[in-house]
C-alpha cells in the first residue's frame, strides 16, 4: 500500500468515525477493553519491551563498532515512542464539528505523525550513512521484515490482496 492509498484510507476512517455509533463495551458510561488505563498500560509495557528487543537485536547484528555508536545511539532515541503521543481526536469531538473542521482537525493530527516520522526518517539515514556495506545489507534485511509488517497483519504476517 503506497502513502497515498494510506492517507486516504485513514481520512475515509477518520470520516467514517464521525458517524459511526459507539461500539458496544466501548460506551460512555465505562470503560471498555481498550479504553481500560491499566490495559493500555500493560498492552503499552509489553510493545516497549518487544521494541527494545527488536533494537538490541539489530545492534547485535551489526555489530556497531564504536566510531558508530554516537549514530546508533540518536537512531535508538529517535526510535522510541513519543510520549506524549498525538491523540486522535473523539469521534464524539469530531461530531460537534462542520465538515471543514473536522478536516482541518485530521489535518492537524496527521501533520504531528508526519513530523514525528519524519524525525525517524532523518535518525534512520543518519545511521545508515555510518554503516559499512555488509552494515547495510543487515539492516536492510532486518528492517524489511519489520517494514513488510506495518499495515498488513503485524506479527501475523503478510496479508494477501
């Protein structure tokens, strides 16, 4: 899926949003599943773990010399979750609004992600640019694993079109 088709189906998600009703278990009046603060926090815990992990992993495979470490260290930092993260706006918050609104109110959501991707974007070509040739074929095998999961399936693998 390209960025455009991605951009798309997320404003058509943030739209669609705007009229969907409240799900049931995800009601006003208490919290459900995924709005329940101590399982967020576990669900939270657990993908900062998986996140270390993942990292470690990828320093251990390219075994980072130490004229390197500086770059690797502003690419680790850059990788981790911001906190706090942008909050997307309420589907209830979104109602209140006219259609222009609520575009400009995606927009402004969508331009604090492309920021924050962007600063990785820069940390990751900054690391790459220090890597040997062998560095780079590692990395780029090991993020293509990672990358071919984003958006289709995570860690159940690739979807099929």
């Amino acid at each position: 899926m390209n960025i455009r088709t991605s951009l798309m189906a997320a404003t058509l998600l943030f739209c669609s949003l705007s009229f969907a009703q409240t799900a049931p278990g995800l009601s006003s009046e208490g919290p459900g599943r995924m709005h329940n603060p101590a399982m967020m926090q576990k669900m939270q815990d657990r993908m900062a773990q998986r996140h270390a992990q993942h990292l470690e992993a990828l320093k251990s495979a390219l075994l980072i010399k130490p004229e390197q470490e500086g770059a690797w260290t502003s690419f680790a930092s850059s990788m981790q979750p911001v906190n706090p993260r942008p909050v997307r706006p309420a589907p209830a918050e979104l109602e209140k609004l006219s259609t222009p609104e609520r575009i400009d109110k995606m927009m402004a959501f969508k331009a604090q992600r492309d920021a924050q991707m962007q600063k990785r974007a820069d940390a990751t070509k900054a690391i790459y640019a220090s890597l040997t040739t062998e560095q780079k074929s590692v990395f780029d095998q090991h993020t293509a694993k990672y990358m071919n999961q984003m958006g289709h399936g995570g860690e159940h693998g690739p979807r099929s079109h």
